[in-house]
C-alpha cells in the first residue's frame, strides 16, 4: 500500500488492552477476529484488577496480567486501549503510555473531559496520537467529524441528548406514567442505570461529553465547573402529563452554542415540542445535532452506550491510528484554543419557563404569582390549572412564560416561594427554543 | 505539532483548483478565509472554461487560467480540488494529477463512481491521497466515517435519501397535490433541478452515489450497470394520495443490503411507512442510515447539496489532506475487494407492491386481475377502488400484496396487461420494509 520500511503488513500491530469489561471484552473479540488478524492485529497483553475471573472473552495464554507495567513497559505495545473508566488510575496509564511513545485510544470521557488538554499536549510532545471517538456518543461518529470533517466550519451550535440512561428513564416516564423512582429502578434491573446512578441521573455523564465536544466544536477549554448542569431528579410524572397537553414531551439535553459574544454550555431537562425529530429520539438512542456556518445543520443518531456499539468507535479508533502509524503520519489534533470566545454564565440565558406549582385552592393566588412574576420582568404565555386536591385545599398550576432571562426567572421563583401560604413552586423546567421548522 | 522538517507550517499548503462554479467559489472563499490563511492555504491556480464570467468571488490576481497545465503541470500546487463535474475531462485531470505526485480533491460522483477503483489505484501507486467526501451526501459525513469510524464493522445495509432535488419534488407532489411535471417546472425555478433533470429525476445521480457508498461500506466494486434504476417519472399525485390513505409516503429510496448470500444494490420510488424518520426527511435534505453488526443502526442526515454544504466535505477533505500529507502520511484506503459477495439481481428481491391500475369498471375485472396474481404466487392484502370515472367507465383500483418475489411481480404485470380490455398497470411502487420499530 505504501512505501514503508516496515515490510510485513501486520508489523506495528502491536495492541495492550487497559481493562476487559463488557467493552473491553468486545474489543478483543474483535481484535482476535479473523477481520482483526487480517489486519495485523495482535493482542499482546490486557490488564484486569481480578485476572481469576470469568470473561465474555477468552483471551490468549500469557495475555492477562493484573500489573498495568506489562502493558505500558511492554516494546510490543504500539497502541495502548484504556477502557477502565473513572479519573483514576486511567489517567496515570494514559499519560505513563503517551509518554512511553505508545498511541492511545480511550473511551474515558472523565479523563478526556478533566485532562483533555493536558493529554493532548503529552501526544504532541511525544509524537504520538490520542483518540477518543467513544468517548462520547458510543459508536457515532462525532468526535472525529468535529475535528475533520466539519473543520472548515465555524460551528454555530451543538445540542444533544448524549446519555442513554436518562433518556430510556425518560421515554419510560413519558410513554407509562410511571414515577422516576420506578423507572430508575426499572432501568437498574434491566443494566441500563448503575447502582448508584449519580453520574447518569445527576447529569455529570452529558456534562463531561458536552465539555469533550465543546472543546473539539469551538475550540473552547470548558472546565466542567463551568457548565450548568441540572439532573433529572425532580421530573415528575405529572411534568409529562402537562408537557404533552401543552404540545411537549421532556428530555435531558446537553447543548453549547454561541450567542451574545461568547459560548454558554448547559445540561438540564427541557420541554421540546413533540414534532420536533429529537423528541422521538427514545430509549437509549443518542443524537448530536450539530449547525455549522458552511454544513448548516446536521443530524447524527445512533446507539448511544453498550458493548457494542462502544466497541465499534474504539475499534475505528484503533484502525485509523495503525493505518496513519504505518505510514509515519500524524493524526490531526483539536483546533487551537479561541481566545475570543469567553464561556457564558447560564444566569443570561434567555428561554421560556413551564413552571409547576402547588398553590392553595382560593381566590387572589394566581394575582399574587403572577405579580412576583411581573415584578421580575416575566410575562405569562398561558396558566393552567391541573389537577386539584380538594381535600388538602390544593391545585396544580403550571405557568408557561414568554422568553425571560435565567436569573430573572430564579428570583421570580425565590420570590414566589417566599410567599408564604401561596404555595411552592414544584419544578420550573426550560423550554428549548426550535426557531428553525427542525 | 510534529517534528516535520517542513518548517514553516504553511509549507504544502498550495491548492488547485480546477472549476469554480457556485461549489468552486465557496471552496475559493473558504480558502482565502482569514481562516483559510491562518491554516496556511494558498490558492495557486484556478481552472475555468471561460475567464471573463463574472463569479461570486473574487480571486487573486494571476490565479485565474484557461489552461488546465497552470495547475496541474505546477510545482506549488500539492493539492488538486476539482469540482467541474461531468466524467471528462475531470477524468483525464484527476489522473494527470495523481500520476504528477499531487494528492487529489473531488467532489465528483460521476468519476468516482465509474472510474473510482482505477483513481484509487493510480493513487496509491504514485503514494498520494484521493478524498471525495463530498461526492455523496453534500455535507454529510458519510465517506469518512465508512472509511474509518465504522471500518471494523461489518455492513449488513445502507438505506438512503441522496438526491435532494428528487426528494425536493416528491415532498411538494405529497403536500401540495400537484402533479410530477408542475412540481419538477417549480423545482426548476427555484434552481433546485437543472434544466435537463434526466440525470435527478431518472435516478442516474443516487445510482453514482450508492455505488460509491457499497464499494466502501461492503468491498464490493459494484458497476453502475448491476445497480437496478428506476426513476420517479410515473409517480403520479393519485399515488400520494392513495399512499397516504394506505398510511406510506412516497420517498426515492437508494439501498445497498446483505440478502441472500449476496448484495442487492437498487434506486427507485418507495412506499415509505408515514410514522418512521425517514418519511420525514423533506425537502432537500438527505439522509444515509447504515447498520453495522458492532455499531447497530446509524442514521446520519443533513443538507445533501449546495454550494456551502458541498464546500464544507470539500474543505474537510483538503484540510485532512494536508494535516496528514505534512506528517508525512498516508490516509486509509478503501477496504479490499471482498470475492466473496456477489451482486444479486434485483429480481430476486422481495417486497409488498402497491398497484394502481386504470380498469373497467364493471363485473368480473378483479376477478381476473386475482387470477393473473394467484398464478404468479402472488396473493392480495388489500383492493380499493379509488376514483372512478363514470363517462369512461373507468376506476382507479388499488392493490397492496403480500411480499412476492419481484420476478414474479413483474411477470404478473404483463400477464394483466395482456389480459385486452380489463384495464391496465398504471404504477407499480415497491413497499419498503421495515422490521425494526424505525
């Protein structure tokens, strides 16, 4: 294919896996695969914690070792294949390997989202490439359209539904009624949600994807700190009752984009308009919707998490980085960083608002809400009143407001609340603008 | 970045470019972007017919030639962009630039997918890149990712909307009721169809393209020949209307599919479900969904044409070509010729049909259609008689079968044709079947 010194095709083929779970495992399949020998592969070494235990794989003699230094220390290793998870030790492996001249594929999104930066620089220095297709996503391809494809655009916006676990405990909550407590359970039984399910439900999961592909999309470093971020948590099943009578239904979405001069990333449940495409998109199914100034908007969907699908990014990973290591390449890194594109606080967004509240049934609360409101700027689209408890003396009323600034909106909301025997506001949840006919 | 001994990093950026029509001018600007510079791009040249035309942009002095030698005869120039279109001479240009040393940028479907195994050839031999991202799918990512993202997948299927003008016509005959010919003359107007639409409407465009997309989905050359083509020139407004009362629309659909051992690659007007995604890919937008066995289903969708969607694939694939190209590297090839999947004749395939058919109206005629069907092994879901017209003795008749071998369909439409005076097959649409919940 090209005029190497390497002769034997397969040579530098040389692969060491870092952790063989259920994606690890389907790595390796693949990798052992006739497909994987054909093209040079070999399996050199994989690190466990517990090498005595059962795998959905069975891996060569010599090949499993439970100290990470066979892998990293090892001159057979070309390509290292972090697929651990969490900060810590994968982040110490990554950059002991970077710095080891071995190339490195990822699908660590903790460690790519907190040490992106860093990571990248360690690549440049020692001349070897990182990728991270699965880090976000699972087996779309994003990351590498951002940073080739689409990288003679001026990216406009992202915004994504890019965690599989709230949107399948949302879909069910939409579509059954049921309470979030039952469909997290629901979900826990069936592996789509952990046994703590911090990370998914509190939405640190889409936080760390979203600051991976704001990063690669705007050329932004977007420390997680900096991005709003609003888990799932307080949606109640009646918040998909009123949507769906108001003409929405509730995602969580992960969204950065540029307005007012700078970049503002935020990650929260949102009403969407039902006939808008990613309010179909169900289940454990991810979309990335992408606008740039030259493509316009694109649409990316697929299997967001699982085995699989995780397997199929890390592996195209894998595949690009022999094919440019063969011929003595380099891949291509992110954009530069813009210093002209300063992050944005969520306190100037500017949306409408559903807002839900259990009010005491009697005459002058609506008047008394709706001066709170009018006192911060805020102007009321419609008011519905839901479902009453004569026995308690209390009504459900939802309020949807015309667009109004975020940190408005938290004060009308500390006002009202301060009420005193008016009510409580249950949950105010954004409306995600669609100005487009998308 | 790298330890290149190409110092100045603008080294090997000079950029050809042959063709600057409405596509040629938004890779002009692009490239003398602030941006552009900023990458270290430098137009070299630029090819046209006739350099007195006023164009949309304005290029540097002395870049400007009738003479194809300035660009391809050039030492500055690395890279050679052409987006004349047509098979020659962009033919005869791209491999003079290949067999100069120079990598290669179309956006060309016609060449590429005629004459694409013989470029790629020439490319690897002269150890250049040949990138045609823009080839399918205007802005779309589709090429790169089947090249790599998704490159240790197996394949099992493409199903796509990839003719925008075509789509565009068949989104306006569903909503407005108006005929093919009123629908294509609007098209016209508003630019969205050439003059002469035989290569849109007769389906020779989306033939080029999902030729190109099998050879690199499946590793299968697949001549445009062996592709089944039928066009959307008998889709006639009735057809909207009784699809919609039978719950379809209709869409031109482009597949590729693993089936029977072999690949079946066709082009034709489809019924499509009215309440799955792809009924609701308008306009001129397009869409290609694939499914892969590790990936699962992908659906990648956005505008499949125009000058700055088609520049941004364009630009992309320039950029990629010189990241790598300064490296020192080589970008991935297609993936081998695989012997072992032979194309497969369209009448082979198996699908429900929708049948309109003018007939007496009178005693005894569906009987006689029945029989013609029943003897072919082809049974009847469901019969409406549409629209008749009482002063000819003519009524519209709607026949939806059972899933039938097309072999035998088409020998069933002949044998009703022949049956004299019953009446005749006005249309014959295949249902495209849908096994998933999309």
């Amino acid at each position: 294919m090209n005029a190497s010194n390497l002769s034997p095709n397969n040579a530098r083929g040389g692969i060491g896996l870092l952790g063989v779970g259920i994606v690890g495992s389907a790595v390796a399949s693949s990798i052992l695969s006739a497909e994987g020998q054909r093209r040079g592969l070999r399996l050199c070494g994989a690190i466990v914690r517990d090498t005595t235990r059962q795998r959905d794989v069975e891996l060569p003699a010599g090949t499993l070792s439970s100290d990470p230094d066979t892998v990293l220390g090892s001159p057979d290793v070309d390509i290292v294949v972090e697929l651990m998870g969490g900060e810590e030790p994968a982040m110490e492996y990554i950059s002991v390997a970077l710095c080891a001249g071995k190339h490195v594929v990822t699908a660590n999104k903790e460690v790519i989202s907190k040490h992106g930066e860093k990571l990248r620089n360690l690549a440049t220095a020692n001349n070897v490439s990182l990728q991270y297709e699965a880090s976000v996503g699972g087996g779309i391809p994003i990351i590498n359209p951002l940073l080739n494809d689409l990288a003679a655009n001026q990216i406009l916006g992202l915004r994504a539904i890019i965690n599989g676990t709230t949107n399948y405990i949302l879909t069910q909550m939409a579509s059954g009624g049921v309470s979030f407590d039952d469909a997290l359970a629901d979900a826990q039984r069936l592996g789509f949600a952990e046994a703590d399910p911090t990370a998914d439900v509190d939405a640190f999961d889409a936080v760390y994807k979203i600051s991976i592909l704001a990063r690669l999309a705007f050329g932004v470093d977007v420390p997680i700190e900096n991005i709003f971020r609003e888990g799932i948590r307080r949606t109640a099943s009646q918040d998909f009752r009123y949507a769906e009578e108001l003409g929405y239904t509730i995602k969580l979405l992960a969204a950065a984009r540029r307005e007012n001069g700078g970049l503002l990333v935020r990650v929260h449940p949102a009403l969407v308009p039902s006939d808008v495409p990613m309010a179909k998109v169900e289940g454990a199914l991810n979309v990335v919707e992408a606008e740039g100034d030259l493509v316009g908007p694109l649409w990316l969907q697929g299997r967001g998490a699982g085995a699989e699908p995780t397997a199929s990014a890390v592996m195209g990973d894998v595949l690009r980085t022999l094919s440019v290591l063969r011929g003595g390449g380099h891949l291509p890194q992110a954009r530069p960083i813009n210093p002209d594109l300063p992050l944005l606080e969520m306190a100037r967004h500017e949306c409408k608002y559903y807002t839900r509240l259990t009010v005491r049934d009697r005459p002058g609360v609506l008047a008394q809400i709706a001066g709170a409101l009018g006192d911060m700027d805020i102007s009321i689209a419609s008011v519905l009143q839901m479902d009453s408890d004569p026995d308690r003396g209390n009504a459900d009323l939802v309020i949807m407001t015309h667009p109004a600034r975020e940190a408005n909106m938290q004060r009308a909301v500390e006002r009202i609340d301060a009420l005193g025997d008016v009510g409580t506001v249950a949950n105010v949840i954004r409306v995600e603008s669609y100005p487009s006919a998308r």
